[in-house]
C-alpha cells in the first residue's frame, strides 16, 4: 500500500512539475507576444506622430523658386515682376523710373515678402481661383484687375498698362507662384486668417496703447512709416496719412487687417510666433483705422449692397445697424441678422 501512494506521490509531482514548466513557457510566449506588439504600437504611433506633423508642415503653402524657371525669357519676366512687388516704389513710386502711378508705397508691405509668406496675405491661391466673379465689382474679375485695384486702393494711385511689360511681369510672377496649386482650390497658408469676433466693439483707445508700446519704433509716432535713406520709398510703410492706403484698401476693413497683424505684426511675428493676443490685434487694427487717410469714392462698388460684408464701414446696408457698428463691431449681432 505504502509502494503504490509512493508511486502516485512520485508521479503527481512528476506531473505539477511539467505543469509548472508548461506554465511558464506560456507565459513567456505571452509576454514576448505583448511586448512585439507593445514595440509595433509604440514604433506605429511614433510613426503616426511623424506622418501627421509631415502633413501639417506639408499642408502649409510653399512658394516656388524662380531660379527653378528653366526657360530663360520666362525667368527675367518673372523675376522682374518679383522686383516690382518688392520695390514698387522704385519703379513706379512717386519717384519711380518707370512711372509715377503710386503711393511710395510697395506691394509687399500688404503682400509680405513678395507675397510668399504663409497667412501673410501670399499670392498663392490667386492664380487657381482666376477669373472670378466678385460682388464688390459684380463682375468676373482677371489678374490684371485685380492689380489694377490693389494700385487704385491699397497704393493709392493709377494702375499700370494692362498690355504694358510691368502688368505682364506681375502677372507672370503671381501665376508663377500658384503654378502648382489645384485650380479652384486654395491651400493652407494662403490670404487671411479670420479671428473670431469679439463680444464688443474694437476700441482704437486700447489699440493705441498697444500701438505705442509695440510699433512706432517702425512706423513712427505719427504713423508716417520710416523713409529708406534715399527718400523716394519706405523702410517701414506709413500706417495713415497722405502717403498710406485709402479707405477702399482691403486692409480698411477691420476683419482682415486684425487678421493679417496676429500673423505678421509686430515684426518677427508669424504663425508659428504670434506676438499679440486676439484683442490686441483687433484694438490695434481698430485704432490705425480710426486715423485719417485719402479717401477713395467708391460709389460704384457693390451695385448689390446686400452682398456687403458685414464690416464695409460705409453705408447704405439693408440692415438696420450703423456705421460705426459696421466698422467696429461688435460684428455678430450683423452676422447674426444677415442669417
């Protein structure tokens, strides 16, 4: 009896070892098992994470370089039509060589770096969206209008010659630019953004005060702008005045220009290093609009009011609400009335 309990101890020992042996190889299989996927999950997020900060830089519009162009001729007129957007005063300034058609002022002081710069107001989404039809004209606009009014409002002046070599060279140089983006499309980066509304109107007071502690230091405590050091153009454009954009500017309505300082103003800003909050942008945007400026009649623009945004400071609407409320805000009972 005694033999045969020996004989079962022995075996059920024999049978827990192999037990616990089986036991352990599982549970290393497991843990092997969970650790490559542990890896594949960490090695897959990691590789997610790279792919969506690839897109987000990727999404964002980059312009072409015209040292790229490889047909000569087409390379001068396009590089000669970067020079005008760049130097516009020098050519066609005041003092210009070529004519006297404009302000002093230069295209890029509204199209940042020769319209390159992301949220800077850029030229890339121009050519894949023209011609099209704009309500302030109510007519299908081309290129060339398009600069034909950027230089009767925002340089205050006369465009140049529709068939004339410098209309040919700006518009080479910004259909250059949106060469590669999809017609009828725009991509990110491109025109202005739009900040949300504030809860009450843009105050120029407050916007002074920003003024004074973040911009005379480039466009003067009068906003004169700072003369370049032959005194036919500007360092830093004027912000008002006899010399700066006129009340038809697209910078006049305070939707777009709050827009266009939280990405580009004071200088260094930019998308990625925005300087000055929401506020601020829409204070400083209200106050050097509240200074004077020429003026422009533009009695013929938008033959159909209703079609006015709802910041076009000047009247009539088919609102009820004012000037004053139209120029400053606060903008969302408008938004809301036009719903």
């Amino acid at each position: 009896m005694e033999e045969s309990l020996r004989k079962i101890r022995k075996s059920l020992i024999v049978v827990i070892a192999l037990a616990v042996i089986l036991l352990g190889l599982i549970v290393a299989l497991v843990l092997s098992r969970t650790g490559q996927h542990a890896s594949l999950l960490i090695e897959k997020n990691a590789k997610g994470k790279e792919k969506k900060q690839d897109s987000l830089t990727a999404a964002i519009w980059k312009s072409p370089d015209v040292a790229a162009i490889n047909n000569q001729q087409q390379k001068e007129l396009v590089s000669y039509g970067r020079e005008l957007i760049a130097s516009t005063a020098q050519y066609l300034g005041p003092e210009g060589t070529v004519g006297k058609l404009s302000n002093g002022m230069n295209c890029q002081n509204c199209h940042l770096d020769a319209g390159t710069k992301p949220f800077g107001n850029n030229y890339s989404a121009v050519f894949s969206t023209y011609p099209k039809f704009r309500a302030r004209s109510g007519t299908k606009e081309t290129i060339v209008k398009r600069i034909s009014d950027c230089f009767e409002r925002s340089l205050n002046g006369t465009p140049p010659d529709s068939t004339g070599r410098e209309m040919k060279a700006m518009v080479a140089y910004i259909s250059f630019l949106g060469r590669e983006v999809k017609k009828g499309s725009s991509p990110k980066g491109s025109g202005i953004v739009k900040l949300a509304f504030l809860s009450r109107p843009a105050d120029p007071l407050k916007g002074k005060l920003t003024y004074q502690a973040k911009c005379v230091s480039c466009h003067g405590s009068n906003g004169e702008g700072l003369p370049a050091p032959d005194k036919k153009t500007f360092t830093y454009p004027p912000l008002w005045g006899p010399h700066s954009y006129n009340d038809a500017a697209g910078l006049y309505r305070l939707s777009n220009f709050a827009g266009y300082i939280k990405n580009n103003m004071p200088y260094g800003a930019s998308y990625e290093n925005q300087l000055l909050s929401d506020e601020e942008s829409w204070d400083l945007a209200a106050f050097v609009n509240s200074q004077s400026r020429p003026h422009k009649d533009q009695h013929s623009d938008w033959s159909d009011i209703s079609k006015k945004p709802i910041d076009f400071p000047f009247g009539p609407y088919t609102d009820q609400f004012t000037e004053i409320q139209h120029k400053y805000g606060p903008f969302s009972p408008i938004k809301k009335a036009h719903l």
